[in-house]
C-alpha cells in the first residue's frame, strides 16, 4: 500500500482519500485502459466535501469542491474547482454560516435543470456553476428563496419540472416544499407543517405526488450534546401531497421508525405508492459519519408500499448487501425504474467506509448483479448515462469515480450497464486523486 501518511488525530473524514486536495486543474487527454465508447459523449460532474483549510469539524462541513470529467469521441479530458461562495471566501466554519441563507458550503450533489449547473447543500440555497465548473453566483430566484433547499431535487423527465423541498432547523415551519417550472422558474413554495425539526437529507416524487419522509432523526439544542438525536419515540411517517397541492394536502403514513438517507426512486400503482429505498435501522447523532459504524445500522435495500386507500404501509427488506448512494436512470424518476445501482459500504468498518463493490438491483427479477473493483479499490457513487436521449433504460452506461488505493490514484470507471459484471469498459485515470465524496450527474453533450 503506498497511501498517505496520515497524521494520527485527524478525523476520519479527513484521512486517507477522505483528505482534501487544494489546486484546481484543467488536464485534456487523460490516459484510458480499455476504450471509452464513441457514444459516450457528455460531462460527468461530482461534488465532495474538500475543506480548502485542510480542517471541517465534520464531514459535511468541509467546502464543496466539483471535480468533471468530460467524455468526447472517445476521448477523455479533467477539471475540478472549488464553489466560490461566501462560505468560501470567508473560511467559514458551519456554525458561521447557519444564519445565512447564501454561505453555503455547496458541498453535496451538483445537478442540471433548465440551462443552468446548480450546486446544492441542504442547509443552504443553491449555487450555480458553468460548464467550465467556474461559479456563476447564488440562485435564489432574485431573493425569493431565503429557506434552505435540499440536496436532493428530482427533474421530472416529462414535465421538465424541478421538484424540491427544504428543512429548516432553527424555526417553524421546519420545512417548505418548492415547485420549479421547466424554464427554470420558481412557481410555488409551500410551507408544510411537521411536528418537530428533523433531518430530511432526501425524498421521493412520483408522476402526480411527492412523498416526504419524517423520520426521528431530530434535532435540538437541548440536552448536553445539541444537534440531530435518534429519537424512535417520535415514530415515523411518509407524508404524500400532489405535486401542486399545499399542506392541507399532505396525507401522513405511519410506519416503523427507521432512517432513510437514500431513496432509489418512487412511483404509482393505482392506490399503491411503491418506493424503493436504502433502509437503515436507526441513525445516529452525526448522520451518515456513523453508517458503517455498525453492522446493524449500514442501510439495504428496502421495498416500501403506501396503500393509499386503506391507509398502511408495508415495509420489506429485499436484500441484503450493504450500501447507499442509490441511483436509477434518472429519465425514470418518478415512474416504474426495473433497475437501480446502489454503492456498497463496508459494514464491518468503524466508520462510513466505501467498499469494491458497485451494485446493480432489477426490481422486477429481484436479482443484484456486482461490480467488483477488487482488492484495495473503493467505489464512488454510481450513475447511469444512457447511450442516447431516447434509448431504453439501462442502455448505457453507469459512470463512478473510483479509488484505487494500492496506488493511490482516481479513476473514473465506465461499466456496460447491461454487462454489470463484466469489467468496466474504460478505467480513465484521472490526473490526480480526488477524495471520496457525495453525489454526481452526467450531462449529456
Ligand atoms: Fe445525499
């Protein structure tokens, strides 16, 4: 192993490819094993949380730092540049930047709506960035947005809407549900009622309906250890609204308690709402930093269905690999997706540590088929980019960027979506290593 030295009392989300990088480069002609295919031709976009001081105090402090590597005939080319936003340019430390709706650190998912490249962090409104990953400015629609907004807002494919919603820590309401039009316009901000501040990190849509997860993850400045607590007490509900309605819309679900950082995706059935997740028993106090903290608490994929008409939802384990970051073609947000591709975690570590595996789910089959990176390789996110707009799902490609930690070096990895097991097609090394970090999207050329 030739990894870094590390220094001993850093935090874990500083260590080994967790570590920071500071330069910003531009590299063209990136070395490729295998052939990247001609018709693989877009830009793949990741964002990570990469301190610029080299400290956060924890892993979802640290700047957001987008890291791209465009794909054109066959070629291969890098960029990666820091979010410039005032959390940025004043050092800010999270606990400076919660009054203010614009310091956000941008550090968790980047995703294209309407011609513009937003860089998104839940606690905080979105930034833009162009193509060039340069920042373009804060995207607030003129002020009108001044609630945090999630990191996680789904484009529906048919209408070309971005759905969104944001939760809210410090003051009711604790969370707000946010409608953009196709041409980018922010058309409705719904404040919606829930009994407590929880952390929602993601949720789901389906063709008519959004479905909101209350899950006891709860925060408080009470007690002596002030922030998010597992509180199973406060139970768990899958709140269901129409994607125009308001909060007197909303119909609430009971279910058991339990946490969900991931869904996979959601859609209908006549009176059935069926979604599927990545289902952790519990959660504890710093969110994902202990996901891998315990055998019991790593997430698996889960089968939950809404029965809208007697009220129940039935919950079912479906496997029982370890994993999270869940991914379907994103054209099937909100309808029927047969496929999904989760990340896999290594349950027996101390902390959140990804594992060699990348997997792929067909939920129709019920069958998983693995990606196996091998020994000393750590996987990143999955995300499928189809071979043309119109082509059938899973006719394509699923894009991560991966580390090989026998020689500490990045790649990004390009496996046949239809050929899951077999090697990856290309392995385009990277021209320097890029930390692990949260989550990506391909844009299409
Ligand atoms: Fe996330």
């Amino acid at each position: 192993m030739t990894v870094e030295r590390q220094t001993e009392d850093l935090p874990w989300h500083l260590k080994g490819n967790w570590a920071p990088v500071q330069d910003e480069l531009n590299v063209d002609d990136l070395q490729v094993e295998g052939e990247i295919p001609k018709d693989l031709n877009g830009l793949y976009l990741r964002n990570g949380m990469n301190p610029r001081t080299g400290w956060s105090e924890h892993w979802f402090f640290g700047n957001g730092m987008v890291h791209g590597v465009e794909l054109k005939d066959g070629k291969a080319s890098y960029r990666n540049r820091f979010v410039r936003t005032p959390y940025y340019e004043n050092d800010m430390q999270m606990m400076e930047a919660f009054g203010d709706p614009k310091a956000s650190p941008a550090n968790t998912h980047v995703v294209s709506h309407a011609g513009r490249i937003l860089v998104v962090e839940e606690a905080h409104v979105p930034w833009e960035i162009d193509r060039d990953l340069n920042t373009v400015g804060v995207r607030d629609w003129d002020g009108r947005l001044t609630t945090p907004f999630t990191a996680h807002p789904r484009v529906c494919h048919e209408t070309g809407e971005l759905l969104a919603f944001g939760y809210s820590m410090m003051a009711e309401p604790y969370l707000h549900y946010y409608r953009v039009d196709a041409k980018g316009e922010l058309v409705q901000n719904e404040p919606i009622e829930i009994p407590r501040p929880v952390m929602m990190h993601d949720w789901n849509v389906t063709r008519n309906h959004v479905i909101f997860m209350d899950l006891p993850l709860v925060f408080s400045l009470e007690g002596p250890n002030p922030g998010f607590a597992w509180r199973p007490e406060c139970g768990a509900r899958l709140g269901v609204m129409p994607r125009d309605g308001t909060n007197a819309d909303v119909k609430w679900y009971e279910m058991n308690p339990c946490y969900v950082f991931h869904p996979f995706n959601a859609h209908e059935e006549g009176d059935k709402i069926i979604l599927h997740v990545c289902r952790q028993p519990f959660a504890m106090m710093g969110g994902m930093q202990d996901i891998g903290g315990s055998e019991d608490n790593t997430a698996r994929l889960w089968r939950w269905t809404i029965d809208t008409k007697t009220g129940s939802v039935t919950e079912e384990q479906l496997d029982d690999a370890p994993g999270d970051f869940a991914r379907v073609d994103d054209r099937r947000t909100g309808l029927p997706a047969r496929y999904g591709y989760m990340m896999g975690i290594d349950n027996k570590a101390p902390t959140l540590t990804f594992d060699s595996k990348l997997y792929k789910y067909d939920f129709q089959s019920g069958g998983r088929a693995t990606q196996d990176l091998g020994e000393g390789w750590f996987g990143g996110e999955p995300c499928f980019a189809p071979r043309a707009a119109d082509s059938a799902e899973d006719d394509g490609w699923v894009v991560s960027i991966v580390y090989d930690g026998n020689e500490n070096e990045s790649y990004l990895v390009i496996v046949n979506a239809r050929d899951f097991e077999a090697a990856p097609v290309a392995k385009v090394r990277l021209p320097r290593r890029v930390p692990f970090g949260a989550h990506g999207s391909w844009l299409p050329a």
